[in-house]
C-alpha cells in the first residue's frame, strides 16, 4: 500500500512539474537560515536555527538535510526535531525516513568562531527521486569582544623618608570591547614594605611579603575602578610599584601595565636639636594639653625645613600632619640658619586633662612643602579674635566630616597665600581654629598683619 502511495505522490508531482511554463522549476522545500548575531565576534557563540519544509504536498520519502560549516567555526552542538542526526568537524546531517505534507523540520546548530573572516554556512535537501535543493548565509565576524585593562598608579609627591606611611591611589581602566570579569591587579614592588590597609576592602585581595593582589570584581566597558592601600618602606631605596592585571575572559595581554615609582630617603640625624622648652599646659580654650619645644640648628648649613616625629604618645598629636614608624610628625616650614632657633607648639587630645609624660623628639631635615594654596573658593571666615595670647581664633562656616584647609596672607589680595597644616576635618556646622604659630603656620600672628580663608578640599 505504501509502495502504491509513493507512486501516486510521484506521478502527481511529474505531473506539476509538466504544467509548469517552460524555464521554471518548482520548489520542493522551503529551505531557511536564521542566525542568532550578525555579525558575531570570534570567540562568541552563534546559533544557526535552520528549518526546512515539504512544499510537495506529499509524504517524501528518505529526505537528507546536510549542513556544511566552514573550517573557521568549531562546532558545539546539534538538535533537530525530527530525524536521525550524524556529524563531523564540518558537516551536520539529519536523515528522515518520511517527511510528512507540508511538515517543518528545524535543526539548532550552534559553533564559535576561530577566525576574523566571513562564514558560509550551507544547506541542502534532497529526496527520493527529488534532485537536492540549498541555500546558503553569509554571517560577518568581528575581532574578538576582549577587555583591554591599563593600569595607572599614583604615588604621593613630595620626600618620602624611610617608615613613613604611603597611600597609593591605583586606577584601572578598562577600554576593550568586553567587560573584565574577575578582575585581580597584581601589585609587586621593587623593595620592601610593610602593608597597613586597604580602601575599600574587599575578599579575594591577599599580601604575600612582596606582592599585593586586588581583587575589583568586573569592569564593565569604558568604565573604570580605584583602590587605596597604604603601605610602609623598609629600605632606603627607589620603591617602584608595577601592576599587571588578571581576567577571567582576558583575551589579550590585558592593556599595559601600571607603574609608579618613588625614592624612599634615609633621614640625616644629628643636624637639629629639639627639646620641650617650659612645662606643658592645659588649654581650656581648646580642651588641649600644649608643649613647646625648641628647634635648633646645630649645621654648618641652611636647613629649609624640619620634621619633628614624636615618639612615646598614648594620647593623639593633634597637630600631627603624618606618621613615621608608627610615631606622629609635625613640619616646620620655615627656614633655619646654623645657630638659628624657633619654636614650635605641639597639641595633645587628652581626656583627662592632665599632664603626660614628656615624649621623645627626633628632628632632622625636609625639603620645603608645597604649601601654597588655591583661592578659588570666596572668604568664608565669618570671625577673627585676637587672643590674650598673642595667637588668633578663627571661625568659618563647615559641612560636618567635609576636609577644610585654612589659608593665609600677609594681603587681603591674597597674592602669596600658604596653607597652614594640618588639613581639619569638620565636626560641625562650624569650625573654630587657633592660628598660634609654628608648626600651624610659619610663624606667631602677634603684631602681624595676618588674613584668612577656609577652603574645601576635594
């Protein structure tokens, strides 16, 4: 009964075939290729979803559906709805013993690409007694979607002295065509540190003695992240600080890599000579326990600065504008010829209000600071009062936990401004500050025509 059917099917179709005008051939299948991306980028996937129907009208018997790949895609893997498949590197075939009237046939087939180049994906059909039938796609393939990540590292400017704390300020950048995936900046310096902390932190991020890993999760596309670590020099040496980076989907060598360098000095001792000069004294204007001490020069030579770093604290230097060896430092900014002296007056918070003990003082010589300062912000000092002291009280408006920097001037032009040290952060909505001289500011402001701003810092 089937054999009869198929030679019914077989004559009608002879028979269509005849009544056609002269030059015109029927199709038999209607053949189509759809791809999930055009173009696609070589490493990515893409979907071919090929589908073919029986337009005769007729079951067809013994139909083969061939899907040839070209040699730059790697093939991943195959469905079809119907049929029996079989495959190799570059062709996928399905094989049906009968396909039904007007029934649709749809093969999945799914390849990555290896190579920049256009890819002719190719389909035929055929039947029996039925001469094949095809069509072909032609999909486009781009570079490869790969995240380029460069890396720029940012160390302080200025002297840098053997113990003190350095912030680094790492940036990375990712400027590929794909988002870095678990992104790690492998951090390895050139010479010794001790590692204090890191901001923000995060887990995945380790210090291994010389090498600092940092773990930034991903970065999308044409965006970039940052961390802070805080590190200490243990050699008196250039530090230098190269950073590589490390994704998960790193198609590349992942951009360049980041680099910073500084040189880490050895202080010269035995130049400067500094001891407490009176008493210590409660302050009850500040709530501060004071102490000055006394800088000498004991050189043969001009000193242009001087860094006092004060050891033995268990209460806070509050006048302290860095820390060295785990100790407090104050800087006075002005100079010293040989046998010059000055002095200075260091701050203590102690809750008790009472004396401490008298701590250990080590000077030696620093290059000038830059401390000139921007004036871009309007005068905001709203008063000034002269203290029986000699020294002088300000007091500005502030936005509490936001960083102030006070400014001053022998002008009201402020054609010369310095900034006094060190950087005050708001408690409140208004800030007073003592201007009392070194190491605030270059010298006492008693009989001397002194002017001020607060400035915002960034």
């Amino acid at each position: 009964m089937r054999n009869a059917r198929s030679i019914v099917a077989l004559c009608l179709w002879l028979l269509l075939c005849c009544c056609l005008p002269r030059g015109v051939q029927a199709a038999n299948f209607g053949i189509g290729i759809t791809p999930s991306a055009d173009p696609v980028a070589v490493g990515g996937t893409l979907t071919y979803s090929v589908t073919v129907t029986n337009l005769v009208g007729l079951d067809l018997g013994n139909v083969v559906i061939t899907d040839t790949l070209p040699g730059s895609v790697n093939l991943l893997r195959v469905t079809t709805t119907a049929g029996v498949l079989t495959t190799n590197a570059s062709t996928v075939t399905a094989t049906l013993n009968l396909l039904g009237a007007v029934q649709v046939v749809t093969l999945t087939i799914v390849v990555t690409p290896n190579l920049a180049v256009s890819i002719i994906d190719s389909v035929s059909v055929s039947a029996n007694n039925i001469p094949p039938e095809g069509t072909s796609l032609v999909t486009g393939v781009t570079a490869p979607l790969v995240p380029v990540v460069s890396i720029q590292s940012i160390l302080p400017t200025g002297q840098v002295f053997l113990g003190d704390l350095l912030t680094v300020h790492l940036v990375a950048t990712n400027s590929g065509t794909a988002a870095a995936q678990d992104l790690l900046i492998s951090n390895i310096f050139s010479s010794g540190v001790i590692f204090h902390s890191l901001s923000p932190t995060n887990t995945g991020s380790f210090f291994n003695g010389n090498v600092l890993v940092l773990n930034l999760g991903n970065l999308a596309v044409g965006t970039n992240s940052g961390a802070f670590f805080v590190i200490e020099p243990t050699n008196a040496a250039v530090l230098s600080v190269t950073n590589f980076s490390f994704t998960s989907n790193g198609g590349t060598a992942s951009g360049n890599p980041g680099f910073g360098s500084t040189v880490v000095l050895q202080p010269a001792l035995g130049l400067i000579s500094a001891v407490p000069v009176p008493d210590q004294v409660f302050d009850p204007q500040t709530g501060l326990v004071t102490q000055t001490i006394r800088l000498s020069n004991i050189a043969a030579t001009n000193i242009p600065a001087t860094r006092v770093v004060v050891g033995g604290l268990t209460n806070r230097l509050v006048n302290a504008v860095g820390t060295n060896g785990g100790n407090p430092f104050v800087v006075f900014t002005g100079a010293l010829a040989p046998g010059q002296s000055a002095d200075l007056v260091l701050e203590y918070f102690v809750p008790a209000r009472t004396l401490i003990p008298a701590p250990t003082l080590t000077a030696y010589p620093v290059a000038l600071p830059d401390l000139t300062g921007s004036t871009s912000s309007p005068p905001n000092i709203s008063l000034i009062v002269s203290l029986a002291s000699g020294a002088k009280l300000i007091e500005f408006q502030s936005d509490p936990g936001m960083s102030y920097r006070i400014l001053y001037s022998d002008n009201v032009g402020f054609t010369n401004p310095r900034a006094a040290q060190p950087i005050l952060v708001a408690p409140a909505d208004r800030v007073q500050w003592i201007d009392d001289g070194p190491p605030k500011t270059i010298s006492r402001p008693t009989n001397i025509m002194r002017f001020y701003r607060a400035v915002l810092v960034p």
